[in-house]
C-alpha cells in the first residue's frame, strides 16, 4: 500500500490542508502567504498527493516542485519554520489520519520545514504579491 492510501488519500488530506491553512492564517507567519490561501492549498494538496504515492497532480500542473527555489524569495529562519511545523502538527492532531502513520508524515515534513530555512533571522521580507 502506497503512503497516500495509508495515511488515507483525499479524504484525509483536503480536510488536514484547509484546518493546517486556517491556522496559518491565525499564526505570525501568515505575511509570507499570499491573501488568498486558496492555490496555495490546492498546490500543497496537489504536492501532497504526489510526493505520498497519490495521484500525479503536482508535476503536470507546475513541474518539478523545486521548493527550496520556490520558498527563497520568502525570509524563512528557524522561528518561522516551528510555527509552519506546529501548525501541521496541529491539523494533524485533529485530522483523521489513522494515528500509526502519523509520525511518519510529521518527520518528513519537520525535514521539509527545516530544509525551507534560508536566513538566519527573517529579515522581513514579505510574500512578493
């Protein structure tokens, strides 16, 4: 069973995407996040899919994801990346994903977060939109 199937496909993730973004927009890192969180969530569900075994939705729709390239314009030290990675933690926590793969999903994306840092200090720069 692919990754995606086990930490339960579509109707884990739509629901675990839109609370982890409406946390966003409560945290103190929403300034580096376009107004409209709409796109943003479909790419990381698009992503999601993807990189877990789903359906192929990112790379037809945006190519590679490239997202260390895609997260430079955006000033993302240490402090910026717990916040990302507690909200996750927090969507997790109230999503449906069966509890024996969640802590799995959480490595990777503590990786991913830390992968995203690219100052130390955020230097104050702001979504470009």
């Amino acid at each position: 069973m692919k990754p995606w199937d086990a930490f339960g496909g579509d109707a884990v993730f739509r629901p675990l995407l839109h609370d982890f973004y409406a946390r966003i927009k409560r945290s103190t890192i929403v300034h580096l996040f376009p107004p409209e969180l709409i796109e943003t969530e479909e790419k990381q569900f698009a992503f999601q899919s993807e990189f877990w075994g789903g359906p192929e939705r990112y790379s037809p729709w945006r190519g590679h994801p490239r997202l260390r390239a895609r997260h430079m314009p955006f000033a993302i030290d240490q402090t910026a990346a717990d916040v990302w990675m507690s909200c996750m933690q927090e969507a997790v926590a109230h999503s449906a994903m069966p509890t024996e793969y969640r802590e799995t999903f959480l490595q990777r994306m503590r990786l991913t977060a830390q992968a995203m840092i690219n100052r130390s200090v955020a230097d104050g720069a702001e979504h470009p939109f």
